[in-house]
C-alpha cells in the first residue's frame, strides 16, 4: 500500500466496523421474520400466502421510500440521518411482538420497510465519500458482509430465542422481536459519536489527509454525471435496477423462507438456527474474496455475472435435489452466489456517476432490487400454497438471476463500447 493509499486503510478501520454492526442489526431486523414465523405462524394462523405477503410487503414500501431517502442523507448528512432512521426502525421492528391479525403484520412491516429505506443506500453513498473507485468494491463487500453475518449470528440467536416461549406470558417469537429490534434504538445514540459526515468532519484524520482524500476523490469524480435528475433517467442505471430486481428476488425470497426449508427436513428450532447459518459462513469469507478480486482486476461485470450464475445453479439443483444434504449443499451455492455479486455490483455505479447523481442513483438502483425483495418472499408464498413444496419457486429464482446475469454483461459491453467511443 502506497503512502496515499494508507490514509483509506485508516479510514476504512475507524469506520468499516461500526458500519458492519449496524448493518448486522439493521438486516438481522429486516429477515428475522422468517425464523419468528417458526412458531408465529401457527400461533396466528397464518397460511404460506399470508406469511409471504407480510414478509415481501416490507420490501416494496422499502423500494419506494429508498430515492426520497437517499437524496435527503445526502443533504442532511450522515450523522442525523441515521441517527433519526435507527430509532424509528428499531422501535418498529420490537413493535411486531404486538400483531395479532394479517392486518396489522402487514402494517408494521410496511412501516417498517418506509423507516429503514434510506439507511443501506445511504451508507453506499457514504462510502463513496471516504473512498475512491480503485478501492470500492472491496470496502462495500467487507460492509455488505453485515448480510451473512445476520444470518451466522441470528440464526443460533433466534433460535435460542425462541425457546423462550411462554417467559413472562410472551411468545418465543415475541421475545425474538423485542431483542433483536430494541438494540437498533439503542445504537442510533452511538451514530451521533463515532459517525462522521464526512472526512473533513472526521477528528481522527490530519489535514493532509482530508486533503489527500479530497484530491483523491475529486480526481476520481471527473468525467462523470452529477446531477440528479439526469442520473434518475439513465438507462444504465434503470438496467442496474431490474439486474437487482432478479437477485433481490433471490436473495431476500431464499432469506425468508431458509428457515422453514430447513426445519421441513425434520431439525428443531434450534437446530434450524445453526444449519441456517452454514451457508451464509461461506458467504462472507466469498464476498471479501470476490470484492477484492474486482478491485485488483478493475473489472466489475464479469465480477457481476459469475456469482449470479452460481446462484442460478444453486437454486436449479435446489429445484431438484432428492436429499437433504444434495438440498443444503445447493442451497450454499446460490446464496454464495447472490452475495458474492453486492460488491462489483454497488461499486458499478459510482463508475459513471458522482455526488448528488450517485446518492440517488445508488439509491434508486437500491430501490428497484428490493422490488424483488418483495416479489421474492410473496411468489414463493403463493407457490409453496399452491404445490405444497418449494422446488418450482427454486426453479424461478433460477431463471431470475440467469435473466439478471444477461442483462448485466450486455450492460457492461455496452459501457465499454461507449468509454472507447470517448478515449
């Protein structure tokens, strides 16, 4: 590492761990239904369509609120942003404990979904503040990584958790949503102190080194779309989005049921929490990896396509497998798969766009892969009611991300055809 790039090393380790325990918590938040669904849905009677539909709804009213979102964290700054966005979602998420009807499932998680829209691209645009393209990619995945940490971490949790059935006259399941949801509140206080806007705000660097990183970014800026509105309209971005459509659809519809899959193969609540979490251990150690290796190559769609095909694969032998270990070991891939992609794939757009123009680009790009996330959980909730079993849903994420890897490579010829027109 260079003398100037050691400055973004310093910086990545004053904030890349505080970022990934709030990622850790805000995902953990986002997915914990499908393991409280263990036991809530019997306890509430909810059937497959009920549950998925409540499960996905978050997502679209997630979807809808990430742009606004997005451009507001871009105004105010980091700090209060995220500061305001953690204490609402946090006091949320511990309300669920409270449903007792269909109706109110989906009203809290819609409401939900609508408070915690700006934080994940809010942070993608924070990171584009402190750290050149050169060294993105992989500074997103060690963030992203908050993804299979959730699960590693809350799935044993949740698990544990919900063996508290009956402590205090609550349900397991409502004890899951109290103590998963309230740390979230609490640590919105930690964001006032160790979160700052930016680096000419951050007390741990010297002047030349807010010099240096400004240089750096700047330099890094040139040549590309800073403004808003155009970036909002730019068919590579819109391209993104619907790339993200398939794997959102993939990655958030396997995160929701995962839980139900596994203990349908005969292993208890508990049991269930820890062979959830197999997969998503290879995971993280593959999105380092991955991230790394797009930054050291400085190629994104190759990077971009391969884990969306492993996915696929994944999920089609899910779609066939005839035992429970052929099952898991499918399972892995296509979770590997469909996180490998979040580093290249969120560092892409930066690539051509900056400033207000990369807040609500990342944003909306954000806002149309979680469109999946809401059509992931809720197709697959109709199709488990319909057939009973999972592998024609397993089939579809399949062809969702085989689409969404297609889409992504023509992007990339068609960017690079476009930069040699320019050179």
């Amino acid at each position: 590492m260079t003398e100037g790039d050691q400055v973004f090393g310093k910086c990545a380790w004053r904030l890349i761990p505080f970022m990934l325990l709030l990622y850790i918590v805000n995902y953990l938040d986002r997915v914990n239904v499908g393991f409280a669904a263990l036991t809530m849905n019997k306890d509430l009677g909810f059937s497959p369509g009920t549950f998925g539909f409540g499960a996905g709804i978050f997502f679209f009213s997630y979807a809808l609120a990430q742009v606004p979102f997005g451009i507001i964290l871009e105004r105010v700054g980091a700090r209060r942003a995220v500061f305001c966005i953690m204490l609402v979602w946090g006091f949320l998420s511990a309300s669920t404990a409270l449903v007792t009807s269909p109706a109110g499932f989906y009203a809290v998680r819609f409401l939900l979904g609508v408070a915690e829209a700006g934080f994940f691209p809010g942070m993608l645009f924070y990171l584009t503040l402190w750290f050149p393209h050169a060294h993105r990619a992989r500074f997103t995945a060690l963030f992203v990584t908050g993804i299979p940490l959730a699960s590693i971490i809350g799935g044993p949790l949740s698990g544990l958790i919900l063996g508290m059935d009956g402590l205090g006259g609550l349900h397991g399941w409502q004890w899951l949503f109290l103590m998963e949801g309230l740390p979230a509140a609490l640590l919105a206080f930690a964001v006032l102190k160790y979160l700052p806007d930016g680096p000419a705000s951050a007390p741990f660097l010297s002047l030349t080194e807010k010099e240096n990183i400004a240089r750096r970014i700047g330099a890094d800026s040139t040549a590309k779309e800073h403004n808003l509105w155009p970036a909002l309209r730019d068919p590579r971005v819109l391209a993104l989005g619907v790339v993200g459509v398939g794997n959102g659809a993939a990655l958030y519809g396997s995160g929701v049921w995962l839980p139900q899959m596994i203990k349908a193969m005969g292993f208890s609540n508990l049991q269930t929490g820890f062979v959830v979490a197999l997969p998503y251990a290879a995971a993280a150690a593959a999105m380092i990896l991955w991230g790394r290796s797009s930054d050291k190559r400085g190629e994104r769609t190759w990077h971009i396509a391969i884990p969306l095909l492993v996915g696929a694969a994944g999920f089609a032998g899910a779609s066939i497998a005839h035992s429970n270990l052929l099952m898991v070991l499918a399972l892995t891939f296509a979770v590997v798969g469909t996180l490998s992609y979040f580093g290249p794939f969120f560092a892409f757009p930066s690539s051509f766009l900056s400033g207000p123009a990369a807040a609500g680009g990342i944003a909306l790009v954000a806002a149309l892969a979680n469109l999946g996330g809401f059509l992931g959980p809720t197709i697959i909730g109709m199709i488990r009611q319909r057939t009973g079993g999972y592998a024609d849903a397993m089939a579809a994420l399949a062809i969702a991300l085989t689409v969404s890897a297609a889409i992504i490579v023509v992007l990339g010829f068609t960017i690079g055809a476009r930069k040699a027109k320019m050179t």
